[in-house]
C-alpha cells in the first residue's frame, strides 16, 4: 500500500493510557492525522495470558490497516511485551513501536543504585522484561510493583481522589523506605496519576516517563521508513473504543485538554467492526487535537 500524506499514524491500548502516548505524537508532529483506539471491552490487559493480548493486537492492527494506518505505535506495555514481536513477524511492511519500562534510562540516572518500577503483572512476567533487567540492570536493585488496580481507577477517571492515594501509597511507601531515588513508569495510564505520584514520592525522587522517547522514535521511523511526509492542512484525531463511547469521549476531552469524537467498536469472530455516530463529550470543534 502507498502511504499517502494524509495516512495516519495509529495508536493503541486496552483503554485511556495510551493517550499519554498519543499528547507527545501530536506535540511532536503537529500535522500528522492519528487514530485512537482503546479496547476498552478487554480492560485491563495486564493480567490477561499473553496469546489473548496478540489475538487482540493482531485484529486491532487489521481493524487499522483497513484505514490507512502507516505506523502504529503499541501504547501499552503489556500488549507490546505479548504481541510486538508477532505483530512485526505478521505485518513486515508495516513499521512498529512499543513501548518498555525505561529500566535503562533509570540504570543510568539513579544514583542510590535503587530504582523502582511501576508496570502491569503481564510486563513483570514477559521475557522482554527479563530481557531488559540482563542487559541494562545488573548493577542495580529494581522494586517492582504491579499497582494492582490503579489501572481501572485510571479508566473511571480516579485520578487524584482518596481510593488512588491509598493504593499509591501502598505501591511506592515500600521502595521508597528501601532508598529508591528513580521510579520508572512502566504503564502508559501512570502517566495520567504522576502529579500524585510526584507528591507522594518527594522532590528528591525522579520519575521517568517514557512516553516522550517512544514519540521520538515514532518520527524517527516515519523517516527511516520514507513514508510519506505530513499533510499541511489541520490535523484531524479519529478516536475508537470497543468499551462506551460516551463515557471515553469525556474522559479522553479531560485527559487531553479539548474535545473528542469518539465511535464504538463491537469484536466479532476475532474482528473489529464499528457501531454508530460518533459520541461527542462536549461542543467544540470536532476531531482537532
């Protein structure tokens, strides 16, 4: 398929997070048009087995090929640890990015030699997590903690309140205690609690979000791959969730700043197809972002 200038670059997660993801591809390449889309039918992936999570991916990356797609960008860690490699085996023309825990980066930045990692049960128990602690972390101590259930308080928009500071403090209190200077967020919906996590970790603590390096590297394959360069008109977000579109029109229009159009998707025998009009969270101008 010949790229066109107006092709999109695609993303996707089981739900909300990776739109920390998708806030740096926009800042980064302001006239590129993108699509969203969230499972949110099969949130959380994490504690999904791994051959679920790429049967998933595989029918996600067809739904978006059929629109165009001419990269997608895997904006969640346990989809990206189950389903990279098959994706890239499955689809060799079509280029990738994942995503990993910054475990190198925050190797190199900690100075206790103590990092923590916030991440998902399905990235901890992933051989490309084993990877990455033998190649970047054998002269550190790593804390891990899978934040079970702060990814459902994500979704419900949970951001700041009570329940969240509870179980974040049960996450960090243990390795922060241990000495832990550096906290990699392993996870893209973390990203959308870090004002919580930076209060309750201290300004002596850095926190890394890897986001912005995976918006990098989204440009730089666009490149690397000679597809074809941005269009000059305004860029346009078309945003799907297999969950209410309703309810991820309002929290995607919170998260992001400004509206979002948002059309439901149904799975059938393994496939995507869509629903209805798109669910608007508020007035505005439609699809910008």
């Amino acid at each position: 398929m010949q790229a066109r200038p107006d092709d999109p670059i695609a993303v996707f997660d089981s739900g909300v997070g990776g739109l920390s993801v998708l806030r740096h591809i926009a800042a980064r390449l302001p006239q590129t048009n993108l699509i969203y889309l969230a499972d949110q039918g099969h949130v959380p992936y994490g504690p999904r087995p791994a051959e679920e999570v790429r049967a998933f991916s595989e029918g996600i990356t067809r739904f978006l090929l059929a629109r165009r797609a001419r990269l997608i960008v895997v904006a969640c860690n346990t989809a990206t640890a189950a389903a990279l490699t098959s994706l890239r085996g499955t689809f060799p023309d079509l280029p990738f990015v994942g995503m990993e825990p910054a475990v190198k980066p925050g190797a190199r930045q900690t100075r206790s030699g103590r990092v923590g990692v916030l991440a998902t049960a399905g990235t901890f128990e992933s051989q490309r997590y084993a990877d990455l602690m033998a190649r970047f972390a054998s002269n550190v101590t790593l804390y891990e903690n899978p934040c079970q259930g702060l990814v459902p308080l994500i979704e419900q928009g949970r951001l700041d309140g009570a329940e969240t500071e509870q179980l974040l403090q049960g996450c960090l209190v243990p390795m922060l205690s241990a000495g832990v200077d550096t906290i990699v967020l392993g996870c893209t919906h973390y990203p959308f609690v870090l004002p919580l996590i930076a209060r309750l970790a201290g300004p002596g603590v850095s926190l890394i979000d890897p986001a912005p390096a995976v918006a990098r590297q989204a440009q730089r394959l666009l490149v690397e791959h000679e597809v074809a360069a941005d269009g000059n008109g305004p860029r346009t977000l078309l945003a799907y969730t297999t969950g209410d579109p309703a309810a991820f029109a309002s929290l995607a229009a919170r998260l992001l700043g400004q509206p979002v159009a948002v059309r439901g998707l149904r799975w059938r025998d393994g496939a995507l197809e869509p629903l209805s009009a798109p669910a608007r969270a508020t007035t505005g101008p439609d699809h910008t972002v």
